[in-house]
C-alpha cells in the first residue's frame, strides 16, 4: 500500500475506485420497480471521483494498527469500511440529483451526461435520491462486519444522519439557495451574509459529508478522543478548500473538463467565495488551508508514508479541474 518510495496516487485512485464501484454495482442491483433502480444507479455508478469514498479509506488506513488486518486479522480496512464509504457515494449521489432540479439549481449536465431528472424526469429523480439516502444508511447499517462493535456502529450511523440533514447538508443547501435569489428574499435579509456565513454555508454544504468520511474511516477502524477530533476537523477543512476550489472552477472551467455547466453560479447571483474574495485572494486562502491540512496531519502522529494518501487527496482537491 503505501511505501517509503514516492507515493503512487493514479494507482491509489484506481484501486480504491474499481473496489467502490465494484461495491455500489453490488449494492445498488435491485431491479423492482426498474425505472427506479434503473435512475437510482445511472447517477451512482457512471463517474464520479470517487473522493469521499477514497477518503473514509484513506482515513482509516491511515490509522489502523497494521495495514489491512485489524482485530486479529478478523476483517480488513476495506471489510470495515467498505459499507461506510458506499453510503457516502450514495447520500452524495443523492445530493447531486436533488440540486440538479429545477427547483434547486436546475442544472442540465452533471458528470459529463445529461443529468438524472433529464433522463428519468423530475419525480423518479426525486424519489431516486429519496431510495438512495434510505439504501445508503440500510448498507451501512446491514453490511458493516460484526469486528466493530455495536454501540461504535449506532455512533456512526447517528452522524452520518446528522451530517446529511439540517446540521449539514440539507440545512446549508437551504441557506445557499438562499443566497441565490431561489428563497424568500426575506431569509436571506434576515441572516445577512458575511464571510463567517459563507463559511458556514460552505462548511455545512460540503464540509459536513467530508468530515464524516475522514472521521468514521478512522472511528470504524479505532480512533478515539482527540485522534478522531482530530481526522473531524481535517474533513471540515477539507470541505472548505474543496468548496472554494469549486466556486473558482464554476469561474474558470469549461464545460468539456468540468463535465457540468460552468458560470451557474454568476447567473443565479449566487453569494460564492470568488465573488467575496475574487480570483487570486481564494486562490491563496486555497493553498493557506493545504498547508494547515498538512500540519494537522502531521500533527496527528502518523508516519508520514501512512499519511502519503490523505495529503495526495488533499492536493488533489485542490489542483482538480473538474
Ligand atoms: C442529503 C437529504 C439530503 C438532501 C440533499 C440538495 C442537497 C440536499 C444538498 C446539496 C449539496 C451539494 C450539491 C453540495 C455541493 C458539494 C459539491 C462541491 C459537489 C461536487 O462534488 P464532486 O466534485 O462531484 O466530488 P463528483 O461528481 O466528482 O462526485
């Protein structure tokens, strides 16, 4: 896995993505009602980058006893966390699939394809995020192995619903849409927006799903107290590199690479961190936060070749172009 030589992260990607996706096919096989199943995997298995899943086992390699066997050799990392880092692909799936709406951000092209209600039509995309956010805590629940203990498991379970609802991702799509103009104005003049409510909105939106990843990686496979504080805070800003990169991408990608449609965010007036800050001042609070991303980890106490694939995953997020 990880070597004193130079870390291989095409490598790392493939692996874990061909594991993942291996998995979520698996998961996601139902046939019955089939336009559902079928909507269901259409915005589940085809693209992706895979960098939330990628991430729960990144985390947990990282703190695992020894690579790939835990507890005697009774299961390995991926066995534990291969239910959790699916769930995650699919609450985000079901995410991405909701925003697209046009009662959200109406978008027509997600991962280089016509996205989900385009092809199914508004109300099976919306019922295929609804199966999917239940499916997605069904597998987590059914398919972690019995290595982790019960209580650890409803531990899990309670913040991956936490992260998905009004604490998170539901409850800062709310104030997102907000600032676009899409809500009652009347909200967005009653919260005002600033840098720390931006942050907030971009911390909830994003960063609550990726801190869940990296956290319940290293939980699953044993972190504790301030280790898995620790793995909290790395996915939160974590998030919050990611989102700013996003909101620069919207600005200066185009539609070939980033797969979806650029300048989305300038039409709908919505409140971003480059229209706060502009180009070059988000850029460099981008790399500020790499850099503070690094030092936790090494602060964590981890041999660095145990930590080569979260700091790949974190310039990665950062340096991506789609
Ligand atoms: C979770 C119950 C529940 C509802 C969803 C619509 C909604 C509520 C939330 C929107 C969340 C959202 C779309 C946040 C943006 C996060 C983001 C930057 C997504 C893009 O992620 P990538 O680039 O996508 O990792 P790929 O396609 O690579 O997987």
């Amino acid at each position: 896995m990880v070597s004193g030589t130079a870390f291989d992260f095409p490598s790392y990607v493939q692996d874990k993505r061909s594991l993942l996706e291996a998995c979520l096919a698996e998961y996601l096989s139902g046939n019955e009602p089939p336009a559902l199943w079928d909507s269901m995997r259409y915005s589940v298995l085809e693209g992706g980058k895979r960098i939330r899943g990628m991430l729960c086992f990144a985390a947990a390699e990282a703190v695992a006893d020894e690579a790939g066997s835990l507890a005697g050799g009774a299961a390995s990392v991926a066995d534990i966390v291969m239910p959790c880092a699916c769930a995650i692909e699919m609450v985000h799936a079901m995410s991405l699939i909701h925003d697209d709406l046009p009662v959200m951000d109406n978008d027509d092209f997600r991962r280089g394809r016509p996205t989900n209600h385009k092809v199914y039509g508004e109300a099976l995309a919306l019922l295929a995020g609804d199966a999917l956010l239940v499916r997605a805590t069904e597998v987590l629940a059914r398919h972690t192995p019995p290595v982790v203990d019960r209580q650890s498991l409803v531990d899990v379970i309670a913040e991956f619903a936490r992260v998905s609802g009004a604490y998170g991702l539901v409850g800062g799509q709310v104030d997102d849409l907000a600032f676009s103009g899409q809500l009652a104005q009347q909200l967005a003049e009653q919260i005002g927006v600033d840098e720390k409510t931006l942050r907030s909105i971009h911390q909830r939106k994003t960063g609550a799903l990726l801190s869940f990843c990296s956290w319940s990686g290293a939980y699953l496979v044993g972190a504790r107290g301030e280790l898995a504080d620790a793995f909290k805070q790395f996915g939160e800003l974590l998030g919050l590199a990611f989102q700013i990169t996003d909101d620069l991408l919207d600005v200066t990608g185009d539609i070939k690479t980033l797969g979806k449609t650029p300048g989305k965010d300038e039409a709908a007036q919505k409140t971003t961190w480059v229209r706060m800050f502009g180009v070059e001042k988000s850029r460099q609070q981008v790399s500020e936060l790499q850099e503070q991303l690094e030092e936790l980890l090494r602060q964590t106490g981890i041999a660095s070749g145990r930590r080569a694939a979260l700091n790949a995953i974190v310039n990665y997020a950062v340096t991506r172009q789609n």
